[in-house]
C-alpha cells in the first residue's frame, strides 16, 4: 500500500524538473488544500476499497516514480502556497500527472482547476499545454498546446482566452 495523499505548504514554487522527470504536469485548484484532501479522501476510499492509505504530512522529496509491476500506486501530493490558501497545487510521482484521473475527480466537485503539462528543455518530441475546466465540468473551456513531434512545432487553441493570456 502507498502514499496517495500528503498535504504540502510552504515556499510559493515547486521544484522543477530536478526530480528526473522529462515532463513536469501538475493541476492547479480553485480550492482550499484540505477541501480538495478531504474530497480526495472520501471519493478515492469510496472507490477503491481502501486500496490507497492516506497521510497528511511533509512531502519527502526525492518524489520517486512508483516501482514497476502494477501493483505500486502512485503518490499525490495537494501543495498549499503560503501566497494564496484558497487554491492548491496537485503533483503525483507519475510524469504524465495522473492528469485524466485528477480531472475525472475534480469534475464531480463545482470548481474551477488547470492542468500544465511541459517537457524538460533539451527533449526531442516537447509538448507545452493547458488545459483549464470550470464548475467541476469536465469538458475543458480552454486548451491550449504547443507540440513537436518532429523537426515542425505544431499550436492547437479552442475556447476564450482566460484573461491572465
């Protein structure tokens, strides 16, 4: 059994792509961190039978992946920015950020969360996107991608500009 969930708080940035990975994704909530812990913790025990235990303590970095084979869960940690208590960041030890499961979640619940998905600097096919959903919905009100796959970068955009573009 793994670690799914530790609260996090502290320092206002996230450590980078020091951890490994060749793709950083993370979600960022419209929620406090223990609104979105406890829902995780009702939801996911409602559902997976007591599969995955449950922590709120520090974070203990390095965030390793999880050990091959399929029976290791993936650990999820929902960090608190001291700069903003009312939003919270969600980051796995997966390079792909668990992101369909973390939005299957979130758009059962009414708010308002982003998914950032980038490759390290240096990595033959690259791929920068966000994808933002509103009121727990889970069809996404703005996506926006930059992805080379080959020598040619390709941009895909739909939706209305958040107003922070």
């Amino acid at each position: 059994m793994s670690t799914i969930l530790a609260l996090m708080s502290g320092p206002t940035t996230l450590p980078p792509f020091g951890l490994g990975f060749t793709l950083l994704a993370f979600t960022c909530v419209r929620a406090s961190a223990e609104a979105i812990a406890s829902f995780f913790e009702t939801a996911i025990r409602r559902d997976y039978l007591g599969l995955w235990k449950f922590e709120r303590a520090p974070l203990e970095l390095p965030f390793p992946e999880p050990k091959p084979g399929g029976r290791h869960f993936p650990e999820i940690a929902i960090w608190r920015p001291s700069c903003h208590l009312d939003r919270c960041v969600i980051t796995t030890n997966l390079q792909d950020g668990f992101c369909r499961f973390l939005a299957h979640y979130l758009s059962t619940v009414p708010v308002e969360f982003t998914t950032i998905r980038a490759t390290a600097p240096g990595e033959d096919s690259a791929v920068f996107e966000f994808s933002h959903h509103e009121n727990g919905s889970r069809q996404q009100s703005r996506c926006v991608q930059a992805l080379r796959d080959d020598p040619k970068w390709q941009f895909y955009h739909e939706g209305v500009p958040l107003p922070f573009e």
